[in-house]
C-alpha cells in the first residue's frame, strides 16, 4: 500500500553529505532574531524503525533546513522527504555488530541525537563447491581480486547526490528467489563470506532489469562475481546483478525501472546459471530483499509528523 502511494512520486530532489552543505547565515539570524534563539527551535530527529536486523534499512527523519548528520561517525545522504523535511537511509551490514549505535544530526548550532538499535541475528549455513581457483588462487589473480575490491570500496564513496530512484524496487528478473541472504557460507570446505544477497533461479538468457532508476557505476567482467552491473541509484543506495552471460549497459549510462542491462549468466564463482542480486547503502551490505515492492524513502514515512 505504501509502495502504491509512492509509485508517482515527484521528481527527487537532491541528497548531500551534510558535509558539502552548511548554514553559515543562521548565527547571524539567530543574532537579528532574539525570538528565535537557540532552543525556541529544536531540532527533531527520527528513526525509523528504532530496531533493525542484520542486512536491515532504516531511515532518519529530520525537520529543518541546512542538516547534516553521522551514523557511527559517517556522513548521511539528506534528501528531501515529502512533507519537506529531510531523510536519510542507513543500511546495517550483515555482519555488524549487535548493540545501539549513534545517530547525530546538526542544523546550523542545533544538534540533536537518537540511536539505532541493531539485533543479533543467526543464519544458517550452506556448503558449495566451486573450482579450486576461487579457493586457492594464484598470486597474479590474488593482485587481480585486491584491485576489483579497492574499485569496488571506491563506488561505495560516490553515490550520486541526486536520489534518482523513483517509487518501489522490482524484481529485477522473472525467476523465484533461491537461497536468501546472509547464509553462512563455506566454499569446498573453507569459511567464506556470508552470502550478502539473493539469488534468483532463472535460466541462462533471461532478461536481468535495473531493479529502479539510476545511473550505472559499473559494468565489467571481475574475479568472483563475473559479469557485474552496480546501479547508483544515488544518496548512497546501490543495487548489483552478479554473474550474468551478457552486459547489455556500460558504466555512466542512465537506466530507468525496469529497463535490460543484462541477461543471466553463470559468470565468476557460480555453480549454475542464476541471477545474484544486493544492494548497499554506502559501504553496508544490506538485503535487497528489503526493497523489493517498497519505496525505501517512504520508510516511516506519516509516523514522524
Ligand atoms: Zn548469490
């Protein structure tokens, strides 16, 4: 129901570091204008929900103009939200710690701070094999991963500052969700990272469709995840379609909902055709699972006003 509400959102408005933007003129207003001095105006600061899962999305609310704020010390994207105040989305890494971590937002000398507070979650593990060399690789291919990985934590800090998504996220192809995310995974035997999205069983060739609107950060062939489209979606919030046959867009294109960008594929470390799909905001790995059928910026959205 909320996802209908915002299918026909208006056009973003552009998000901002907190950083980049300031508001150099409201000590002076607060000078000129005793009525409104400091405490006649307090900032208010939501979160939505106030308890999140591993892999979970939250968004904070904030009235005012000129904010800026940090979760655990990071800068969050403000756009602004219907009814005009600013939100931002704070993703939790799969594998974050358990506990109540802090939220502080800033407006020019207002400062207000709430927290987020994070469960413990467990997952179930799953045992795949896979060639040899995506265990024991060799050195030249070790100095191949450690380049995509630093690419890759690149993109996480150059989220586009326009939200360019529109309305709710779609399934981004027509197969049905296999394994979920955050499985515990071992690969011929050996720990390695959890499974940080959602694999689609669908057949080689399928279409593979950008998830929402946003710009394509990258489109390449890398070690592990094969062919491999990043969509920024912009505010810090991106999507990924792993392991495809086919790239059909290439890095700096603009996509809308629902358009091809690829075609599924068994690219990389997969053990058959399928279609991987995460997500991210900023560097955390959340559930895409999360997006599918909602619109991440209407989160909490009416309970705050
Ligand atoms: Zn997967």
């Amino acid at each position: 129901m909320i996802s209908r509400r915002f299918e026909s959102s208006p056009p973003a408005p552009g998000c901002f570091a907190g950083a980049l933007r300031r508001a150099p003129l409201v000590g002076l207003l607060a000078l000129a204008s005793p009525l409104r001095a400091l405490g006649s105006d307090t900032l208010a600061v939501s979160v939505e929900p106030s308890t999140v899962s591993l892999g979970g999305l939250a968004v904070v609310r904030v009235g005012g103009h000129g904010v800026r704020g940090t979760f655990e010390g990071k800068p969050l994207r403000f756009f602004t939200a219907g009814g005009g105040g600013k939100a931002a989305l704070v993703g939790i890494d799969l594998e974050h710690p358990a506990g109540r971590f802090p939220i502080e937002v800033f407006a020019g000398r207002e400062r207000a701070r709430t927290e987020l507070a994070v469960l413990e979650s467990e997952y179930p593990e799953e045992r795949l094999t896979v060639p040899p060399a995506y265990t024991a690789p060799d050195p030249a291919t070790l100095r191949r991963i450690e380049r995509e990985q630093q690419r890759l934590a690149a993109l996480w800090e150059r989220s586009g500052a326009e939200r360019s998504w529109r309305g709710a996220f779609l399934p981004p192809t027509d197969g049905a969700p296999g394994s979920p995310f955050g499985l515990r995974r071992f690969f011929n035997g050996e720990p390695r990272s959890p499974h940080a999205g959602i694999d689609f069983r669908a057949p080689r060739g399928a279409a593979v469709r950008a998830a929402n609107r946003g710009r394509v950060a990258l489109a390449d062939d890398l070690f592990f995840t094969g062919k491999t489209v990043v969509v920024d979606h912009g505010c810090g919030l991106f999507t990924l379609y792993v392991h495809l046959s086919r790239l059909a867009t290439r890095a700096g294109a603009l996509v809308d909902k629902g358009q091809e960008i690829g075609k599924v594929g068994s690219t990389g470390r997969a053990t058959g055709p399928h279609l991987h799909f995460a997500a991210r905001v900023g560097e955390a790995r959340i559930d895409p699972a999360g997006l599918l059928g909602r619109d991440p910026a209407a989160i909490g959205e009416g309970g705050t006003r």
